[in-house]
C-alpha cells in the first residue's frame, strides 16, 4: 500500500468540493507526473477544468483539493 493517496481520491474530493458550490463541471481523472515532489508541491492537475468560465471559484477548490492531497499516485 502506499503512503500517498491516488488520484481517485483527490478526483472524488475535488468533485464533491464542486457539488457542494453548485458548480456543473465534474473531473473524470488527473493528470499525475511520475515522481513525488521533493518540494512538497502538488504532483498532479485538473485540466478538464481549465476553460470552466467560473475560474475563481475553481481555482479555490484547486488550492484546497491541493492542499489535502499533494502528491498522489495514479489510480
């Protein structure tokens, strides 16, 4: 088992995060870089989300689906 969530989970919080705002947009999956940080930074990205027009709010639940799950492995 690893010591770091999967993209899964950090996908299935971020999408609930959305639901709760009343946001349409749901992420199927992210995109993981291969390696974990060193610098504590956020190894993966929700690029489904990027032309979403309400950016503030989605980038508002980016920081804080990041900030829970950092670094993730693939699903």
């Amino acid at each position: 088992m690893s010591d770091y969530p999967t993209a899964a989970d950090a996908a299935a919080f971020l999408n609930e995060r959305l639901a709760a705002r009343g946001l349409p947009y749901r992420v199927e999956g992210l995109v993981v870089l291969p390696y974990v940080n060193p610098m504590w930074l956020a190894n993966w990205d929700a690029p489904e989300l990027a032309q979403a027009p309400e950016r503030e709010a989605i980038e508002e639940e980016l920081r804080e689906a990041r900030w829970r799950f950092p670094q993730v492995t693939e699903d």
